[in-house]
C-alpha cells in the first residue's frame, strides 16, 4: 500500500543524503519520482547533501499546490511513480495535507524528509502536520552529535558564534557558515539548555578561571 513517511531528525544527521539514495536506487529500476525541496542550501531548485551530492528539484513555494502539480504531470502524460520531498520543516500544514492527498488518492508513495523542532525547541508547522497525517514517521539513524560527544538533539541557532533563542523561525543556514553570520549547531538538550555552542565551550576552556593552579 501506498504511504505518506516521514524521516525526521536534527541538521547534519544525513535526511537528504538518504533522499538522494531513494532515487537512486528506483531510478535504477526505472522509476521517475517527482521531487519538491524547499530553501535547499544549494539554491532554489536543488536537493543536495553535504556530502556533495545535488540534483534538480521544483521549488514548493507557499502558492504551489502540490497535489495539483502531480496531477498536472500525469495528465500531460508524465510517469511519476512516487514523491520525494526535502526540507519537508518549510511546507505549509495545507501543503502537508496535499501530499496525504498524492497518496491517498494517486496510490504514490510520498517520501518526506525534514527537521521536527526549530532553534526553540518548538515544532514547525509542516513538521507537525506530517506528524499528524503521516503512515509512518522514523527517526533517522545516522546520529548527529554535539560537540561534547553525546548524541546531537536540537538544532542551535547562533549569530556571531552565540546561541540565540529569539527570532524568525525560518531564517536559511547552515553547520558551516562564517561564525559572524547566521548559523546552526546540533546541541545534545544538556547544552542547548545552557546554550553552551562548540564555540562558548572553547572559550571557557581556555578561561583562567578553569585552568588549573600550578605552583610556582
């Protein structure tokens, strides 16, 4: 049976790289899927992992209807045999009950990839809404971790190398941004409480305060 599932984890922890292997391995046995992303950090357009990998995608903007979209393709005599969709976290609730509808209604496959909570800890809307409706939801295995080993389970928002916890939810990064600019870090919870980045842990490190007292 057809299903609408979705693979959820923190940044880092591997979504699109497993979405790009879902279409290899049916392109390889000849099925065409019909891919949404949404402010991929590659550009409007593109699904790519960080681990180099890119490939085209159409760009879900909040006026696209997805469901008409695929709809659209079959009846100009397009072979689309299941849905891949990437920075699911972005989508409208109401587009999340298009993609309910692509299965429920066009027998496809819908597979939808995203982030569940923001730099707040707070759910995002498309995220919820695939919660909701979704057949199946699986966290991904690969573990993202923080930078004092333990597994990585929120996302960080920094700005000039500093955690901050006030501002639009979405606002595009990425892991690897220039520390003056906006950026993201996978925290364990411990941390991201104190909001304690990678970068703070560093300067505390090598604070006189904690270094420890030799004689002279």
């Amino acid at each position: 049976m057809p299903e609408l599932a979705f693979f959820s984890g923190t940044m880092d922890c591997g979504k699109s790289t497993l979405a790009l292997q879902i279409v290899h391995n049916r392109s390889a046995r000849g099925l065409q899927s019909v891919i949404f992303t949404r402010d991929d950090r590659a550009g409007e357009g593109k699904l790519s992992s960080r681990l180099g990998l890119v490939t085209e995608a159409v760009e879900a903007t909040p006026a696209l209807d997805l469901y008409g979209f695929v709809v659209d393709c079959v009846t100009r005599g397009g072979k689309v045999d299941y849905v891949i969709v990437d920075e699911a976290q972005f989508l409208l609730p109401e587009q999340i009950d298009q993609l309910a509808r692509i299965v429920d209604d066009l027998d496809l496959d819908v597979f939808a990839f995203g982030i569940t909570t923001d730099f707040r800890t707070k759910l995002f809307p498309g995220s919820q809404r695939l919660i909701e409706l979704a057949d199946r939801v699986e966290t991904l295995q690969v573990e993202a971790m923080c930078w004092c080993g333990a597994r990585a389970t929120h996302n960080a928002r920094t700005v000039g190398a500093e955690m901050v916890v006030e501002g639009e939810q979405v606002v595009v990064g990425d892991v690897n941004t220039a520390v003056e600019i906006v950026g993201y870090e996978v925290l364990c919870r411990r941390h991201h409480r104190k909001r304690m980045t990678s970068a703070s842990a560093r300067a505390a490190a090598l604070s006189p305060d904690v270094l420890p007292v030799t004689s002279a």
